[in-house]
C-alpha cells in the first residue's frame, strides 16, 4: 500500500520546500485533539489547554472532523489555486486570503471529504451539485453524532457563512495561542527548507526526498514518487509543481494531498524522535504476522533469554527439528532472530532490540 505521484515532465524549479502556517495549525489542533498521537507535544498541550477560552475551546468542538481524524485539504488551500504553482503564504492572513480563492465547491468538498466519501483521486460531482451524494453527506454525518450533523447541515446549506466562520476561528485560534507557537517554531521549519532545497539543487531530488523521510522514494526510471503508507492513492503533478511542507508539531504524521485537480503535496515531519530507518509498512506487516503464531511466540521466550540451536527448541518444545527450523526461517525473514555459529553449532537468538522497536514502529506505521 502506497501512494504514488507522477512526476514525469516535472522541472526541479517547480519542487518547492516551503513552511506553511496554516498547515501547521492544523497540526496543532490535532495534537490539542488526539495528544496521545503526539507524546513529545504533552508539555505544549497542557500550557495550551490549561489557557485556552472555554468559548473558543467549544467552537473547536464543532468541526473537529477536519483535524481530529486526519487533515483536511482546507488547510493547504494553496494546493487548490488554479496553475498549481502557487507558494503557502508566510503568515496566517495570507493563506486565509489563499483560501477565499478556492471555489465554494472545493471548500464543500474539502471539509466534507471524510464525510461524505467524494472522489478525491479522480474527477467527480460536487457534494453542492449532486443530490445523492448531498443526502449521503448527512447520512454518513448523522452516524458521528448530532454536532457533525448539524455543522454539515449549515456548510451544506449555507458555505458562504460557514467560510465566515472557518476564518474568524482559525484567526482567533491565532491571536489565542498559535501565533506564539509560530514564532517559535518557523525559524526551525525554515532552516530545514532551506537545507533540502540545497540538497536537492547540489545533489538532486531522489537525495532531497530520502532527507524527508525514509519512506519517500523515487523511481527515477518510471518518474514516480512513492509514499509507503497503509493507504492508497495517485496524483500526478502535470503541469503544475510538487510541494514538500515541513511541519514541527506533526511528527509522527507523513501526509500527503493528493486531491485530484490541487497539486500535490507532501507535509512530513522535521526534528522528530523517530528513527533513521524505521520500518516499511509491508515489513511492519511481516513482522506482526510473524509473531502471531503461539509456537513463534514460545520460541521468542526462549530466545530471548539465551542463544539455542534448532535441535535443542525442538527437545524444549516437543517438536521435530525441521518444525522448528520452518518456524525459525519466518522469525529470520521477518528480522527478528540472528544467528550465529559456534563451532559446528548454529545459534539462534531473538533481536530484542527489533522487538522492542515494534511498538513505535507500529504506531509510526499506522499514523504515518
């Protein structure tokens, strides 16, 4: 599983690493919602919490789907200005002045994107213009409560107010809390946009995308970016430009916009604890699969504690040799044993180190 942007035809003057903003308060508001996604932020989201207007506190409530879950497009509205070459903004009133461009259909659809199911990667209807999906919008609302209900009944019958709202809570969330994070936090974001974009001018775009994250790579025979991630996806960038957006407060979320019709963009973490080389979502797999056989996990308490060869697990465990040996050949593959030869015998013993990293690399992997 992945997600794949085309790039063919794209010139490196058109790949941008830029901060954003907006972007990042979305970042934060996510982190205010699901701190247990973000333990190295639990000191920021308690000053944040412990001052935070009630008043202001109750309107976060009401449209928490569009940072709570994942991340809406609104966000990035820079992505969605016709040309798809246009730059974040450097503060929050620039990108707000972004956002007035996009088209009441493309505000609709953005902020009702896990709501309503619309296409995301291909073309469809607009959610404003098609009955069915309209009616499938407060279907699928209706079952995450009243206050989803109601937001979506206002954005859908009136998006002109609810764009009114959208600005004067992101602008208030500014003056409450976020401009202060920003002024600490840009300078970080903008030294390491600086830092890819000398890399990929001195060394290329397959160097500045592997300094991003382990997980972006590029196939520069088939001019594709791939994005390994549970989930799947496609964009292409055409005629238009790449993005790569570094945020502070996101890690460990590696997102990337891949809206049909909005340039793509990748917004991936920076100074995070994560790492160097954690683990792909297909070895993640291997590895969970691995250890969920009963007799693997007898294996593992054994080889935990000392190095055996395969005859003496057998004796242990009751089975033969080459059951043993089958069951050893899975925990090798999925990275987990090593094995070493003493004399005639080879030792087995369980990576405790590998296993010890499967819980963070597993929350990487499925928030990633």
């Amino acid at each position: 599983m992945s997600v794949r942007i085309d790039i063919a035809g794209l010139r490196p003057e058109r790949v941008a690493f830029v901060p954003s903003p907006l972007a990042e308060l979305a970042m934060a508001l996510h982190a205010l919602a699901e701190p247990g996604h973000h333990p190295g932020q639990q000191g920021w989201v308690t000053g944040v919490t412990a001052r935070l207007d009630s008043h202001l506190a109750d309107r976060m409530c009401e449209a928490d789907f569009l940072w709570r879950t994942t991340f809406s497009d609104l966000f990035m509205p820079f992505a969605g200005i016709p040309g798809r070459s246009t730059l974040p903004g450097a503060t929050i009133a620039q990108e707000l002045d972004q956002l007035d461009k996009l088209t009441d259909e493309q505000f609709v659809d953005a902020a009702l994107e896990f709501t309503c199911a619309v296409p995301y990667s291909s073309y469809g209807p607009s959610v404003l213009s098609d009955p069915e999906l309209h009616r499938r919008a407060l279907e699928l609302a209706a079952s995450r409560g009243p206050q989803q209900v109601r937001f979506t009944e206002r954005l859908l019958a009136d998006p002109v107010r609810i764009r009114t709202w959208f600005r004067e809570f992101v602008e208030d969330c500014d003056a409450a809390f976020f401009a202060d994070t920003w002024s600490r936090l840009r300078h970080q974001l903008a030294a390491d946009a600086r830092h890819k974009t000398d890399l990929l001018r001195h060394k290329g775009l397959a160097e500045a995308l592997t300094a991003v994250s382990p997980a972006v790579t590029l196939d520069e025979a088939s001019a594709r970016i791939t994005v390994d991630k549970l989930g799947e996806g496609r964009t292409a960038t055409e005629d238009g430009g790449l993005l790569l957006v570094p945020t502070s407060l996101g890690w460990p979320h590696l997102s990337v916009l891949h809206r049909h019709g909005w340039q793509p963009t990748l917004h991936y973490p920076v100074g995070t604890p994560e790492l160097a080389s954690p683990s792909s979502v297909e070895q993640l797999a291997l590895r969970m699969t691995a250890l969920s056989h009963p007799v693997r996990m007898r294996l593992c308490r054994h080889l935990a504690r000392s190095a055996y060869t395969t005859s003496e697990l057998a004796q242990a465990h009751g089975m033969t040799a080459p059951e043993i040996s089958r069951h050893l050949s899975v925990l090798k593959k999925a990275g987990l044993i090593t094995t070493r030869r003493r004399g005639r015998y080879v030792l087995h013993q369980l990576d405790v180190t590998m296993v010890a990293r499967l819980g963070s690399d597993f929350l990487e992997g499925i928030l990633r």
